[in-house]
C-alpha cells in the first residue's frame, strides 16, 4: 500500500501518543497504589470494592461499639462481684449474730456490719464506667441509688444497655438496678419470692438482729441468699455476654481480614506486576522512538536531486 | 517537418512543465489538512500523416489534471467520522461526568454515607454523649454538602453541554452554507477537476460536518455535492438547509436540534447526537441522585420520627428537603443543628441511654429501607459502578470509532495522501523529459537552421 508522508508522520504521531498514554497510566496506577482508581478502569472490581469498604467501615464502628461494650459489661461485672461481695459479707454477718453463743457486743457489730453493707451496696449500684451509671438503666447519666431517710431511692430506670455487635441479638452489656437490687419496675420483681428490695431486707434484717428477732431475721437471710443468688446468676449472664463480645471481636477480625483481602485483590496494585509492565512498555517506547528518530534520519529522494 | 518536430519538443517542454508545476504543488500542499495529491494527466497528440505515409503523432498534451480522491472510502469515512464524533463526545462528557460523581478516588458520597452511620453508631453506643451527636450533625452536613455540590456540578455540566450544542449547531449550519457556497463555485469553474482546491476545502468542510452531525455527501457528475443528514436532504447545489435549535420539550431552558419540525431529526449522528445523548445520561444521573437523595432522607426520617431525643421530643425530621429537587436541597433539619440533642436515639421518652432507634438509623447502612429492595450505600454503590459501566462501553466504541476512521484515513490516504519521495521522482523524470525535451528543440532548431543555408 502506498504510504502518505504526512499519513506516516500522523500515525507516527497516534503511535506515539498511545505510549505515552500507555506509560502515563501505569505511572498513575503506581503512584496511587491501586488498580482502579475509577469506577470505569473495572466497574465489577469498583462494586466489589466499594462493598468491601462498607463493610470495613461497618466493622470498624461495630469495633468501637463493641469494646465500649466490653467496657460496661466489665464495669457491671466488677459492680456485680462487689454486690455479690457484700450481700455476702452481710448474709455472714447475720448467720453469725443468728448463731448461738454470740455476745451482745458480737450482734450489735453484726447489725453493724449489715448497716454498713447497705451503704456498701449504693456505692456499689453507683458504679461508672466513664461517666455512664451502669445500673441506672437507660437514665444511665444520673447516680441511680441515694440513701435517703433511712433507705435507698433508686433514681434510674428498668432498661437494659446493649451493643449490637452484628451477630445475633444485642448483646446486654449492663443491668438495671431494680433488675440487681429487685426493686418492682410494676411488672413484678426479678426474684418474686423477696416482696422487697435489697435495701429493704437489709434494713429489716438488721431490726431483727437488733431486737433478737433470729427467727424472722433467718427467713430475711434466706431472702438475702436468694437475692445473693440472683445477683450471682447475673455475674454469669454479663460473663456469657463478655465471651459474647470476644467472638464479635474476632468475628469483626475475620471479616475485616475478609474485606482487606478482597481489596488486595481487586483495589491494590502488585507493584511487582505493575513495574514489570511498565518496564516492557518503557523499553518498548524507547524502541519506537529510536525506530522513529533511524526512519527520519533516513536520506530522501530529494537528497540525491540536482 | 524540423518545423514540426520543434513544435513536438515545445508541447513536451510544456508538458513537463505543467508536470513540475503539479509535483511542486503537491509538495507545497503535504502538509495542509484535506489536500488530496493531483496527477497530471498526459496525452498524445495524434498527427496526420506525412508524406512517406506514416503519422508520427505531434507531440504530448497535458489534458487535465485529476484529483486522486476515492468517491467510496470517502463516504464510508464521513459514515464513520459521524459515528465517532458521537461516540467521543458521549465518552468525554460521561468521562467528565465519572470525575464530578466518583471524585478524584472513585469513592464519591461512599466515605461521607459511611461517616453519617458511623456517627449513628456512636449514638447508639452513648446516647447520652454530646459529641457523638454533634458529629451525626456535622457527618450530615458533609453529605448533604456533597451531595448539593454533585447535583449542581451535574446542573453545570449540562448548561455547559447545551452551550457547546448551541455553539455546535451554528457551526454545522456554517459549514452546510459553506458547502453551498462551494457547490456554486465548483460547477461555475466547470465541474469536478477543474477545481480541485476547491473540492480539497469543500471535503474538509464535509469532513467537520459529518464529525458535528453525522451528514454524508454524494458528488454529482457535475462537480455539485448533495449532502444528507439522515433522511433529509440538506444541500442541494448552491442551497442550503439550516439545523434549527428548538426548546427542549422537557426543560425549556435548554435546546435541541430540529431540521425541518423534525426533533431531534432520525438519522442525525456526530457531535450533535453525542451531546444529546450524554445529556440525557447526565439526566438520568441526576435522577437518580435526587431519587437516592430523597430515599435517604425518607429512610432516615422515617425512623428518626418513631425514636425520643435527650429533651424526649418525638417525630422530629432529622433531614428535611424540598421533593421537587431533593439533591440540591437536602439539609440537616434546623432543629437538629440547633439542639443535636434532639436527635432521636431512644424508643421511649425518658431513657437518654437507649440507643435502639440510632442503632436502626445505623442498619440503614447495610439493610434496605421500608419498601426497598437495596440498602442505600448499595444503591450508591451500584449507581457509581453502572456509571462506571457506561463510561466504560463509551470509551470503547469511542476507542473501535476512532481505530475505525484513523484505518480508513490510511487506506484514504494511500490514494489521496502526498508522497514526497513519489514527487521527487517524479520531479526528476519530469526534469529528465524537460531536458531531453530541450535537447529536441535545439536539433530541430538546428536542422532549421542548416536547411535554410541551402542554397546559399
């Protein structure tokens, strides 16, 4: 076919502009690090990849959601222990100053020591992780227990903080105080057997070991140990939602190591690849300019005319 | 007979020269865009018989000179320049549109959504907290803000759009009185090869029009080109029709092309095509934003409605928009700048430190809201990755067009195209010829000269 001398340097020139688009490209992707920089360099990747990174930014808040949790559900714990801790105290206390053979300066520091497992147990009920109440319920902003007048008022309400750690059900990470401290909420009391608080029994139990009453103060010892235990089966139900936490944590792991891998995948450039390309399409241009630069040194008919 | 051999030698000097002058000319024109070559025609000029009974001719004539065009590569390269301008405006303007919507990173609203739920998340993990609240707020404002300047860049972009077509438009009814105006010339000079730098400037023009609205061209023996947009037949020897721009029926403040009440005329392709198409690709992204807008800010609300804030306030908006554009005119709800407190995270008054309806408000991010079959952050995802795919099939036909035309143009130019190498030689045959053509003349002079001493 018969060649132009201005089509030569016009495909010359369309030649040369592909290369130079070519290694402009690869020069782009490299210094980005990524494959796909737009949604049109491979829109199925651009799916899969904007997928991945919801997914990672749902996990990264579901991590922060969850590690609050493991902080409240650790508070309530320790809150938990403590209470269970002194109901104890005051439920020893008390079978001692019950038992036979106990002086009367050994029963008044028994009532004593129940007095004081009261104060003991508002402490307790006003436990903080950071600046929430983590037995005030959903009102977990405002100390929940106050001694007033002889008993104990509690403030807060009957919700129950949970996280969302993406798996399953919420996870309850913290417990109301009247669910703890078996206040009425007006649907009925957490243990129904007690028809009182914690408060309320430890202040009756202490009048009966004052005034002697053994027999009615054993039965508000075993309401107290029935309470006790409640507060115990609670321990195990915030452990369980600790372990709860863990597995979201780690099955948080395994989908943001999903997600990253999936982004390795089909976001990253292989840099190895990528410099290996970009090194046959550099030796490739140099080729075709020293073809280029032979092909116009080349003499012409009009050299050689008189 | 010395006689008419010097006349034999002088037609030949002449002819050489006549092809020297088109080689030169030739040459002076490699360069200059549409030129096509032109070859000298040469003739024998038959003699009558002498007087020994035979004829040796009288010498060469240059007859003509003929443009080396191809009538039917010309054709299929307006054909194909049509299609590609069509196919490149469509790919630059989708191209542009890609970097208005997907941002320098091919994100696009994806990070400023997943802020806003993020910040829902907070919410639902401390209600009660100031900052996780105010962040939902300024996390919003962000999105909105984005969201606001993606519609008004894509309002841009077609305003921009319309200009070019308006700017378009008046260059195509240019060219087509320019057609015109060559026809007349054309066929005044005496038809096709007697002006033939013409017919080069009429090709060219024809070469932009078919680039601008896809017409196509068929010289009649005359020298005059009809040309054709689509079905309607738009020059006809000196007259022209005139593409007229017309209100578009569905946005009067933008136009459209019409030829003879036809709109937008069947059959028209190029530039023009391609910029009422990326309109409409603009449109129905702009669509979809104001639809994804007004998805988001009822999902969003809907919830928000059902849920108390910090002072127990209920079925508070946390968004609030206009519905006959809710893209440009999202918002966060004035309320809730006033006082984030009034975000809704608790289902029930009177419990700060329930954090159910933020941690629905934050489930928006993966599950579809009431009625709807996708979430919103897959709903932008595949907005963004159908955008891609259409940018994607544009640059591809835009790219098979462009190799398309740029192989006919070679294959165009094999014929049409001005060698230099091919000139010289024919440069030097023709000096060759016009010095063997003197060398003639000076014997047939001699000859003439030698007879008229005889006698002497």
């Amino acid at each position: 076919m018969r060649i132009g001398t201005r089509a030569f340097y016009d495909s010359v020139a369309r030649i040369l502009v592909q290369g130079q688009k070519d290694l402009g490209g690869m020069t782009v992707a490299m210094s980005s690090g990524k494959r796909v920089s737009v949604p049109s360099d491979d829109p199925a990747s651009c799916l899969l990849i904007s997928r991945a990174r919801t997914k990672l930014a749902l996990c990264d808040s579901r991590r922060r959601a969850t590690v609050q949790g493991q902080q409240l559900a650790g508070a309530t714990e320790q809150g938990l222990q403590k209470i269970s801790g002194d109901l104890g105290d005051a439920i020893d206390a008390a079978r001692r100053a019950i038992g036979s053979g106990i002086s009367d300066q050994g029963r008044a520091a028994s009532v004593a020591e129940v007095r004081s497992a009261i104060e003991a147990l508002v402490t307790a009920g006003n436990t903080k992780s950071g600046d929430r109440f983590v037995f005030g319920g959903y009102s977990d902003r405002a100390r929940p227990f106050e001694l007033s007048g002889g008993g104990v008022t509690y403030a807060g309400d009957h919700g129950q903080l949970a996280v969302n750690t993406g798996y399953g059900t919420p996870c309850p990470v913290t417990f109301a105080g009247s669910d703890v401290f078996n206040f009425d909420p007006g649907t009925g009391r957490s243990v129904p057997k007690v028809d009182a608080d914690v408060f309320t029994v430890l202040n009756q139990l202490a009048t009966a070991l004052e005034s002697g009453d053994n027999e009615t103060a054993a039965e508000l010892v075993d309401d107290l140990q029935l309470l006790r235990d409640h507060v115990v089966n609670l321990r195990g139900s915030i452990g369980s939602s600790a372990l709860r936490l863990e597995a979201g944590l780690d099955a948080l792991e395994r989908s943001e190591l999903r997600c990253q891998a999936l982004l390795e995948e089909h976001e990253t450039l292989d840099i190895a690849d990528a410099l290996t390309r970009y090194s046959a399409a550099e030796t490739a241009y140099q080729a075709l300019l020293s073809t280029i630069t032979s092909v116009l040194q080349m003499p012409t008919l009009f050299d050689g005319l008189q | 007979m010395s006689i008419k051999a010097l006349q034999i030698a002088s037609s030949a000097l002449m002819a050489q020269r006549a092809t020297i002058e088109v080689a030169s000319h030739n040459i002076a024109n490699v360069n200059t865009p549409g030129y096509v070559r032109r070859s000298i025609l040469l003739s024998p000029v038959p003699g009558e018989q002498n007087l020994i009974g035979v004829s040796s001719g009288r010498g060469v004539t240059a007859s003509g000179i003929r443009r080396m065009s191809d009538a039917l590569l010309e054709a299929q390269i307006e054909y194909e320049t049509g299609q590609w301008g069509r196919a490149s405006v469509l790919c630059e303007d989708l191209e542009q549109l890609e970097g208005l919507l997907a941002g320098p990173d091919g994100s696009g609203l994806r990070d400023q959504l997943n802020a806003l739920f993020d910040s829902f998340g907070e919410i639902a993990s401390d209600p009660g907290a100031t900052a996780p609240r105010q962040l939902a707020v300024s996390s919003a404002q962000d999105l909105c803000n984005s969201l606001g300047e993606c519609i008004a860049n894509l309002h841009n972009a077609i305003q921009s759009g319309d200009d070019l077509l308006v700017s378009r438009t008046a260059r195509a009814n240019e060219l087509l009185g320019l057609v015109a105006q060559f026809n007349a010339q054309i066929t005044a000079n005496g038809g096709p090869g007697a002006a033939a730098d013409l017919e080069d400037r009429r090709a060219l023009a024809m070469q932009e029009l078919s680039r601008l609205c896809g017409a196509t061209g068929a010289v009649r023996d005359n020298g005059a080109m009809d040309v054709f947009i689509g079905g309607h037949h738009v020059v006809s020897y000196g007259r022209s029709e005139q593409l007229e721009l017309v209100a578009d029926p569905t946005n009067g403040t933008l136009h459209t092309v019409s030829l003879k009440g036809e709109v937008p005329p069947s059959g028209m392709d190029g530039a023009l095509l391609g910029a009422l198409d990326s309109r409409d690709t603009m449109r129905r992204a702009l669509a979809d934003l104001n639809l994804f807008a007004g998805q988001l800010a009822d999902a969003v609300n809907a919830i928000h409605r059902t849920g108390y804030g910090l002072d127990d306030s209920t079925g508070r908006d946390f968004f609030s928009y206009d519905p006959a554009q809710p893209g440009a005119t999202l918002s966060v709800h004035t309320d809730i700048i006033a006082d984030p407190s009034r975000i809704a995270s608790a289902r029930a008054a009177g419990q700060p430190g329930d954090g159910s309806v933020a941690s629905a408000l934050e489930a928006l991010r993966t599950n579809p809201p009431s009625g709807g079959t996708s979430s919103l952050t897959e709903m932008h995802t595949q907005f963004l990755a159908g955008l891609g795919q259409d940018v994607q099939t544009a640059r591809t036909r835009m790219e098979a067009r462009e190799d398309l035309v740029a192989a006919l143009q070679t294959r165009y130019s094999s014929t049409a195209g001005v060698s230099l190498d091919e000139e010289a030689l024919r440069l030097a045959t023709a000096q060759d010829a016009y010095l063997a053509a003197q060398k003639a003349a000076q014997l047939a002079l001699e000859i003439i000269d030698l007879t008229l001493t005889i006698g002497e």
